[in-house]
C-alpha cells in the first residue's frame, strides 16, 4: 500500500514551528503566573480559563463523536495537548484543538496540558483554519469557506494558501468554485445531500436557472455524479455565454466586478455596462426565500 503524503508538513507545523515531545506533557510543570517560562512548552491549565476560539471555522460538533472521545480521555487522558494564546492574566484562547477542549468538560476535567503560543489575530484565525482543514473531516463546504477566509482575512494567493495545506493550486481552486452556486446547492452540500463530485458537475454550466434545474434532477432522481455530468453535457452542448471577439477597455474590470458581486450575494448577478457609461445591475433570485434573503443583505429598512 503506497503512503499518503501527509498536508501537515507544509501547513501547520511551518506556522506554528518546532513541536515539543508530547511524551514528555505529565511531567511538565509551569506555574500560571510566569507566561515567558510557559511559551513554547506545556503547561497545565484550568479549563475555566480558557475560551473558544472566535475564528473556529467548524460551527457544529458531532455530540456522539465528542462523548466517544470524553470516554477515550477518561480512560487513556489527552494524549495530544490544545494549543492556546495568553490573552490576559490567567485568560487564553484556544487555537486548536477545539473537540479536545469540548470533551474534556464532558469528561469532568478541570485540568488539561496546552502549548501556549504568542499569536496576534490573523495568525491565530491562520493556525486555527490550517489547523481545522487538516485535522477535522470538515465538508467540502467548510473547506471552501475556510480556503475563502484565508485568503481573504490573511492576505494569501491562492499558491500560499496551497503551500499552507499542502494541496495544489487546482484542488483549492475546485473548492473555491463551490462558492459561486447558489445557496441551495451549497446547502445540499454542507448537508451531505449531494457530493462534491455532483457540485463539480454542476457547475459545469453558466446559468444559475439550469444549475438549479440539474441540482433538482440529482435529488428527485438520485442520480449519480457520472449521470449528472451527462446531464451538464447535454444541457450546454455550446460554452455559455461567448466573450466579444475585440474586448473594450472595460470588459475585464466589469466582469471582475459581477464575480464580486456574484460572491457576495451568492447568486447570478449580471452587469450590462455600455460604452457611453451608462447600464444596469440585474441581481437575480430564484425563490420568496431567496428574495428575503437578498433584501436582508442589502440591508434594506
């Protein structure tokens, strides 16, 4: 059996660098009260000490999950220490190990070892979303969002953000893409309803009406990823959508624009801009719930 290249190597461990000996946690003490001595080593900490981690990409935790692990660490301890920031004085702040965190409080703990790092917000949001994508079984949703944020909020390319999860450019690029169908079908994603091979397919075709008309036919049809790529293929023989052969000088800005547009509402947007200036925004939705959902965006009074 060939060995599976592990992601952690170039992701967490280059953020949070060297490691110490987890074997050594039991016999590792450091008072509260001296935060230098404890930077970089383990410590033990009190759990009402410490809070969750603001930028925890995973916004639910599976109850029977967390109880087999409480079990586990009331049998065996926490074999792997939290890593946590000083915030205040006897105050910090989980950047990873979350589900630790949670099972411990299950399992009536009132102590648990910790690394304590000196990490300022975008580093700690970095070391957590790294932390969540490498050692959590997010769905593909989760993953695209959390891609989203790094790039976003820690200022990466897409080629950074690759090098920090140890994945290529075009696996970050796909789960990107999921961003850009509309929010049912994102839904039906983080549900577990359709896979991340149908949300490929889908997005196979330009127009939000079809993507919908096709996401529709996989759930009342159950069809499978290779049938839903038929779908797509007889759907839109032609590429939607032709580019002008000789693009004005504000072709390109406009169309980056609408995919702005289109990532911040989650729908088609369309931008019909002319050459004396003038044009229209169309925002299109699909549902009453969507149309809400659009006006609740738009902040409107």
């Amino acid at each position: 059996m060939s060995t599976k290249k592990s992601g952690l190597g170039k992701g967490l461990s280059a953020i949070l660098g060297d490691t110490p000996d987890t074997t050594s946690v039991n016999n590792t003490t450091a008072s509260i009260d001296t935060p230098k001595a404890m930077v970089g080593s383990v410590s033990s900490i009190a759990l009402n000490q410490i809070e969750a981690n603001p930028f925890q990409p995973r916004t639910e935790f599976d109850e029977g999950a967390l109880n087999e692990l409480a079990e586990s660490i009331l049998q065996q301890g926490i074999i792997q220490p939290i890593t946590v920031r000083k915030v205040a004085d006897n105050r910090y702040q989980i950047i990873s190990g979350e589900r630790r965190f949670k099972a411990s409080k299950l399992a009536g703990l009132t102590m648990v070892p910790a690394y304590v790092r000196t990490a300022n917000d975008q580093a700690m949001l970095e070391m957590a979303l790294v932390e969540n994508i490498q050692r959590e079984n997010l769905n593909a949703l989760e993953i695209a969002i959390s891609y989203q944020r790094l790039i976003e909020e820690c200022s990466l390319t897409q080629e950074q953000l690759g090098d920090r999860v140890g994945k290529d450019r075009s696996t970050v690029t796909n789960y990107l893409r999921l961003l850009k169908l509309p929010p049912q079908v994102q839904f039906a994603i983080r549900d577990g309803k359709i896979s991340m091979g149908h949300a490929r397919a889908i997005l196979g075709v330009d127009d939000i009406a079809m993507q919908l008309k096709i996401f529709n036919d996989v759930l009342t049809e159950d069809l499978s990823v290779r049938r839903t790529e038929d779908l797509v293929r007889s759907a839109s023989p032609k590429k939607n959508g032709k580019e002008p052969k000789n693009k004005p000088n504000w072709y390109v800005e406009i169309k980056n624009i609408q995919e702005r547009l289109e990532h911040r509402y989650e729908t088609k947007v369309e931008v019909r801009h002319k050459d004396n200036g003038s044009g229209q925004v169309v925002i299109n939705y699909y549902s009453t719930d969507d149309f809400n959902r659009l006006i609740e965006l738009l902040d409107f009074d």
